[in-house]
C-alpha cells in the first residue's frame, strides 16, 4: 500500500549540496506512472519505448542496431523529437558527459546548439549511491541528482532535486502476482509539477550509461 504522498515541495534533507535521500512513496494519482520498456518497438532493436498508466505509447527511442549510441533522440508516438541526446567527444578522468537539447520537429531550438540540460556521470568509488549529477536551463539554474536504491535492483534510481525532494523514481515493474519483469521494465513515478518529458530524457541518459539501451 501506498501511505504517503509526495508533493513537488516535500523535503528530505535541505541544504546538503549532495542530498541524503530516505525512502518516501508516491500517491500515483498525483503524479503520473510510465511503464518504460527499454527495447524499441521496431523488431525489438535498442532503444526504448514509453507507455503511459492507461496503455498508451507516449515516447520513444529508436537506435536500431546500435547499443550505446552516442547521439539518441527521445521522441513523442509521432515521431517528433522532443531531445536530442548526445555524449560529449571529450575525455572525462572520473565519467563520462550527456548533453541534451530541445528539439522542435527534428531541429535544434538554441541555434548555438546550447544543450539545454547536462548529465555528468559520478565514478562510484568517489560519490557512492550517487551516479550523477544534472543541471537544467541554458544558465544551468536548477540543478539534480540521479541516487540509487540500494537494495532495489540495479536498475532503481531515484532523480532529486537540490533541497532532497524525489521528483522521480524508477524500479524494476512487476506483474500483478509479484513476479519482476526483468531489469529492462521499469516503473517510472514522476510529481506533477515537473515536465514529463525531462525526466525521460534523463531517464534515457542513465540508460545509456548503464549500457541498457
């Protein structure tokens, strides 16, 4: 059962630079709750496609035969990219970097190509649960942490902001008699007071890190 709600000002730990996130649950019918399957639809290549709580398909990521590409493009069900995904050329020492910008139909919105959104992966052995660290905005104003689940799966992470609210939380879905669909289904719970589509093309980055898509 779900006993608590989780609203977009909820706290866990403020003023940390690095929130320490405690476990909180989501009431799904404030939010929205995606099935995210990380498979395309198109004879089951790489990529990843998005169903919404009432069946629907709402994103996707098609990679064809490539796995791990270093330029994705999360779409909506028409086919109209939404972001363009890329991982930067140059050499991190502890990580690697993911670039995201706003697309309108298939075309670059910052015509400077100023990513909108940037994912800087942590190396484990440094930050611990921590995987990454995000900045939002073209002057990088709003910033967030993918966590881990410890416990949860190697797929469980949660997204949280800079005073430790979960916005988003993903882990391994299962079937309506208990059993896990594998660690390529996720349930994904995401506030209302955040842009849906964000979170996904987060949630494909860290796909793409972890090698899943």
């Amino acid at each position: 059962m779900i006993s608590k709600s989780l609203h977009c000002k909820d706290k866990i730990h403020p003023d940390d630079h690095i929130p320490t996130v405690s476990p909180i649950n989501f009431t799904t019918s404030e939010g929205e709750t995606f099935t995210v399957w990380l498979k395309s639809l198109l004879y089951h290549t790489y990529g990843c496609t998005v169903f919404n709580s009432k069946g629907e398909i709402v994103y996707r990521v098609d990679n064809y035969n490539n796995k791990c590409s270093h330029e994705v493009h999360l779409m909506d069900l028409r086919g109209n990219t939404l972001f363009t995904i890329r991982r930067r050329k140059k050499f991190l020492a502890f990580g690697s970097c993911w670039d995201g910008y706003r697309c309108s139909g298939s075309t670059i919105i910052n015509k400077l190509e100023k990513p909108w959104f940037q994912v800087k992966r942590y190396c484990r052995m440094l930050m611990g649960d921590v995987a990454c660290r995000i900045t939002v905005g073209y002057d990088k104003y709003d910033k967030y942490w993918i966590v881990r689940i410890l416990g949860a799966g190697k797929a469980a992470f949660r997204i949280v902001d800079v005073d430790g609210g979960v916005v988003a939380e993903a882990k391994p879905k299962h079937s309506d008699s208990g059993v896990v669909l594998g660690d390529d289904v996720l349930t994904l719970e995401v506030v209302p007071c955040i842009e849906h589509s964000l979170i996904l093309a987060l949630v494909i980055v860290y796909g793409l890190i972890r090698g899943r898509l």
